[in-house]
C-alpha cells in the first residue's frame, strides 16, 4: 500500500497545489471581508463562478473575432483575467452596496441570510443569460493552452512515477503566486493597505483618524471579489467545463481554508488553500487503495474536512489565527 502511495505521489503534489493555488485564492476574498466586517460573504463563491462565465464569454467573443490567432495565448490569457477580475470587483461593490451597507448594523445573521440571498440570484441569474445564448448552462470552454509534458521522476527513483503536468497548470502557479505576493505587499505596505488594517483593527477609531470606512470597505470588497474572478478564469481554463453552480462546494471549500489557515489572516488562508487542495487531491488518487477498495475518491471531500475538524478541535483559531475572547 505504501509504494502505491509513494507511486503516484508527484502527481498528486502537482494537480494539489494547483488546485490549491484556486482555493487559496478564493480564501483570500473570505478572510479579507472576515478582517474588516466580519461579515462571512457565502456569495463569494457565485462571485468566482461568474468570473468564470465572464472570462469564457470574453474568450469566445475574441475567438469569434479572429482575435485569438494574432495574439499570443498568455497574453490573450492575461486580458481575460483582467477583465474578470474588472467584472467581478465591480460586482463585489455593487453586492456591498445593495445587500450588506444597509445591513451593517443589524445582526450578524441577518447579512449571513442576505449572502444566501444573493448566491442564489447570482446563480440563477447566470443560468438564465448561459440558456439564452447558447441553450445550455453547461459550457465547455476552449483551451489557450492545451500543451503538456512529462515530469521523468522514474529516471531518478523507482519509487515515483512519472508526472504530467498541464501547460495551463504552471501559468495557475504563476498567476497565483503574482496574486498573492500583491496583495500580501498591497495590505502590509501601502498606505490603503494600513488603512484597511487599521479599519479591521477598530472602524470607529479608523474613522475618527479621518480614514473612510465606506471606501475602505468598497476597496476590500473590489479586490476581493476581483481575486475571486481571476480564479474563475483559471478554473475554467484548467478543468475545461464550467456550470453556474460551480462556485458553491468550491467555495465552501475555500471557506474551509480560510478557516483552517485561520479566518482573518491574508498568510493563513494562502497556507489553507494549498494545504486543502493537496489533501484532497491525495484523497482522490489513495483513499480506495488505504480503506481496501471500501471508499472511492467520491469521498475525497470527507477525508479533507474530517482533517479540518481533528485541526479545529485542538487549534479552534485556526492555524496562523490568534485566540480572541467572546465579547459580553
């Protein structure tokens, strides 16, 4: 049992961090609306769903125009991103505006309702316009890069297979990390980032230092709901099929990471995601040979959140959060 695990472990470290790099990402919008509003925005997930539906419709608008043959794949890719994440800041903003400004000072489980509320318009909204173009909500989205090679791990050791390795897959690892790195300096470096942090810190004392709340609270709406949409891109772009109820388990998901790495924490929610995308992906490829053939990879899910939870039971911030005493 051992060796087998040890066989296809290469590859189940490259297709895990990649999609781990997808959840962290994602985890970053959560953990950024928790550190200022403490406000767990469970639309967020529909919001990297309709970066997805955004960036296919961009691409298939430039393949219909004859744009994608004269322009480089990376850089038709990095336009498409950029859109998305246009789209969807905007959305965020928008979703700020309507469902949660008016809620601010009601209860917390009043906004939480109200995030419900907009998941469910964002999907079927998105169901509707996908029908009415091309007939179906199901779309399958073209490839820019379709390429990929052979990692030779056996050449060095008998103990590992070979990996394949998407060509789309090192630009998620590059796209991510760019992402990441950004808004680590953005947040920790920038004088909108001290704001925001001095925001999450104490709004009220934020506000008399003549710092805008509101702003602040748009702008970390705007880059979180954009993050969400560049990994929609690159989700559509990696699996090659994308539905409007996609964002709901995956969301969940990285709202597990987030969790995990610690709920507030930019650092955390990185170290969640690529840990829960590793998991689960080393799950799908050894859970049926661990358990004798008596749990298939359709159980991958329960094997990442029963890690979750024996974490949560001894370390319940989190583990890069910070215990905080209940407010009486």
């Amino acid at each position: 049992m051992f060796a087998s695990i040890l066989q296809t472990l290469p590859q189940v470290l490259i297709d895990g961090l990649a999609l781990g790099a997808i959840y962290a990402v994602v985890a970053l919008g959560y953990t950024m609306v928790y550190g200022i509003l403490e406000l767990i925005n469970f639309a967020h997930g529909e919001i990297f769903m309709t970066g997805a539906f955004a960036g296919t419709s961009v691409l298939l608008l430039f393949q219909s125009m004859g744009w994608l043959g004269g322009l480089p794949a990376w850089v038709s890719y990095v336009l498409i991103i950029f859109i998305a994440m246009m789209v969807t800041g905007a959305l965020g903003v928008g979703i700020e505006r309507v469902a949660y400004r008016p809620l601010r000072k009601a209860p917390k489980l009043i906004s939480l309702i109200s995030a419900f509320g907009v998941s469910f318009v964002l999907q079927d909204l998105v169901r509707f316009i996908a029908e009415l173009k091309t007939g179906n909500y199901i779309i399958s989205v073209p490839q820019l890069f379709d390429g990929r090679f052979t990692l030779g791990f056996s050449s060095m050791t008998a103990m590992f297979s070979n990996a394949t390795v998407k060509t789309n897959t090192i630009f998620i690892f590059i796209v991510a990390i760019v992402l990441m790195i950004g808004l680590d300096i953005f947040v920790n470096r920038t004088k909108w980032g001290g704001a925001m942090r001095a925001v999450a810190q104490d709004r009220d004392t934020a506000a008399l230092m003549s710092i805008n709340v509101n702003k602040v609270i748009l702008l970390t709406f705007f880059i979180g709901s954009a993050l969400g949409g560049s990994t929609g891109v690159l989700f559509a772009q990696q699996y090659g099929t994308i539905d409007p109820y996609i964002g709901f388990i995956l969301g969940l998901k990285a709202f597990t990471a987030a969790v995990l790495g610690g709920i507030g924490n930019i650092r955390g929610a990185m170290f969640g995601g690529i840990v829960i995308g590793v998991l689960e992906m080393f799950a799908s490829a050894n859970l049926g040979i661990m358990t004798g053939g008596n749990f298939g990879a359709e159980y991958k899910d329960v094997f990442a959140f029963a890690i979750l939870i024996v974490v949560l039971i001894f370390k319940p911030e989190g583990l890069f959060g910070k215990a905080v005493k209940e407010k009486v």
